[in-house]
C-alpha cells in the first residue's frame, strides 16, 4: 500500500448498519478514514448514482489505498437498485481505478443458487451462483450484478459474501419464518442459519482492504446456531411469545398451485423459499483460512450482548 503504517481507506454507506462498524474498526486499527455519505454529517456527503459521482469524488480524495463499497440499498425493489445501487457500483469503480486503490465489495451469501442443493447441503465458496436473477427479490439481483460489474472492471477485487448480519438493535433475519405479531411461524427446525456478527464482520473486511485480498469469501460466524438455538437466545427479548411449527414444504406445494399470481409473496416464489427456510449448512473454512482463524464468542454470548439494554 501507499502508506504502510497507515492506510487510507474509503468507506461508502459509511452511515449505515455495517459502514458504522467499517469505520470503527479501521480506526481501531489505525487507519485513516474517508466517509462516504449520502446526507448527515461528519463524512463527504456523494450521491454516488449521479452521472458525475466519480469525478466529485476524485476532487475530494487525494489518495486512498483502498474503498469498501459498503453503499446498498436494502430494499427488494430491482428499479430502485438499478437507479441506485448498480450506478453508484460503476462509479466506485472509476473511482477505485482512478486512484488504483484496492476495492473491496460487501456483497451477500444469498447469491448462491440454494434451489440446486440437496437437503442437509453445504454451501460453499463453490456452490454455483444463481442463474435465474429474475426468479430471485430485487436485493439478490442487485448483489449478483454487483459482482458481475467489479469483476469486469476492477483486477483483484475483493468479493465479501456476508451472512445475515446482527448485533446491537439487530436480531431479526429472513430465516426464521413469518411473523404475525407475537406469534411466529416457524418454516424449518434443522439446518444452520448464516450469520455474521456486525463487529466480525467489520473487521473482516478492513482486513480485505489493509492486506488486499482478492476472490470471493463467504464471511460468516464459526458457531452457528439452527433454528431451536437461535429462537432460544432470541426468547430472552420477550419475542416470539408463541412458535408454530409449520413445514416449509406446504409453501413449496402452494407456490407451485399459485404459480400463475406474479405479485404472490416472497416465500411462495421456489427459488426465494429455497433459499430461506431449506435447512442446510454453510462453511467458512475459506474465510478462516485467509484472514486468521481468530476465536469469537459463542453464539448465545453475541445473542446476549445484542439484546442488552443500554
């Protein structure tokens, strides 16, 4: 890097859930930081979609040794990711070749095509990517095109397929069931969900952008818990006051009968389904092999934690 004692990294969405944490941990560990805002304070303010995004930020970045692309709309919405998300992916690109700095994606573990693995399967860095974008909500489409363009663009990019992320003021995710006030429907009982701790996961990819990894890894926690567990720890924030069983297969069955509703939801689509509620496992030898096989507390303790008061 330019400057080995202190890199400059760039962190888009540097306001959000996870770019929070990002920012944190570079300074932990010493690194000078750029923010990258849409609105607030304390950070360049960038509408990183406009047409002139890449040139407004070369004006205001000297230099910087690498950029987290943590920018991304959460919603399901593909319209707004294509004015939004996949704009703002091409002009970090720019920006990253501009200033030949090293770039690191924060994409998603859903990318994957869970449809084509068996029962009890385990996901991997090997696991075939999706096929059928179409099939898929707007914010894996938006994931899977994000890869296609910093593959195209950028040499030696740094691919993070993070897991549902969790922590403080975060503790619900896609893979529990459906929730009706304080009742929940539980889909699955087997099989792990993909967690990544937000501090982890942070942490990870400062790493990425500090020793410049390249390729695509699945970060995710090394203790994680099924269904049971998870719904466990989670009982202690008073919710869900009742769980119902419900096998996830009647909503492959029902999807399958209402195939012909275009605007039916989510978990009655096939490939969504698959995705959420088969139980399967998911493998971070890969992670740990590249960035330290460092010990994190158990899952209950990180539970624990995020579900304190302050």
């Amino acid at each position: 890097m330019g400057n080995v004692t202190a890199p400059h990294i760039v962190v888009t969405g540097a306001a959000g859930y996870l770019g929070r944490a990002i920012v944190t941990a570079a300074e932990a560990q010493g690194c000078q930081v750029t923010k990258i805002i849409r609105s607030g304070t304390n950070g360049i303010i960038q509408d990183l979609s406009a047409d002139s995004a890449d040139t407004a930020l070369l004006a205001q970045i000297k230099s910087a040794d690498a950029i987290i692309h943590a920018a991304s709309e959460m919603s399901s919405d593909w319209e707004l990711h294509q004015r939004s998300s996949l704009p703002a992916t091409k002009n970090i690109c720019a920006v990253a070749n501009a200033l030949d700095a090293h770039l690191v994606l924060i994409s998603s573990i859903t990318v994957y095509d869970f449809a084509a693995l068996s029962i009890g399967g385990i996901v991997t860095e090997n696991t075939p990517i999706e096929t059928a974008p179409e099939l898929r909500d707007g914010y894996v489409r938006a994931k899977l095109e994000q890869e296609n363009i910093v593959a195209a663009a950028v040499p030696n990019t740094s691919i993070l397929r993070v897991g549902a992320i969790y922590g403080k003021d975060r503790v619900m995710n896609a893979h529990l069931g459906i929730g009706i006030g304080p009742v929940l429907l539980r889909l699955a009982r087997r099989g792990q969900i993909p967690l990544s701790h937000v501090a982890h996961t942070a942490e990870i990819a400062v790493r990425a952008a500090v020793e410049r990894t390249s390729g695509a890894v699945n970060v995710l926690d090394t203790d994680l818990p099924d269904r049971v567990r998870f719904l466990s720890a989670l009982g202690k924030s008073g919710w869900p006051k009742l769980i119902i069983p419900m096998p996830w297969q009647i909503f492959a069955a029902c999807g399958a009968v209402l195939s012909f509703w275009r605007t039916r939801p989510g978990l009655l689509h096939r490939k969504v389904l698959h995705a959420r509620m088969k139980p399967l496992g998911y493998d971070n030898t890969l992670m740990r092999a590249v960035f330290g096989d460092d010990e994190q507390p158990s899952f209950e303790t990180l539970m624990a934690q995020a579900l304190q008061h302050d």
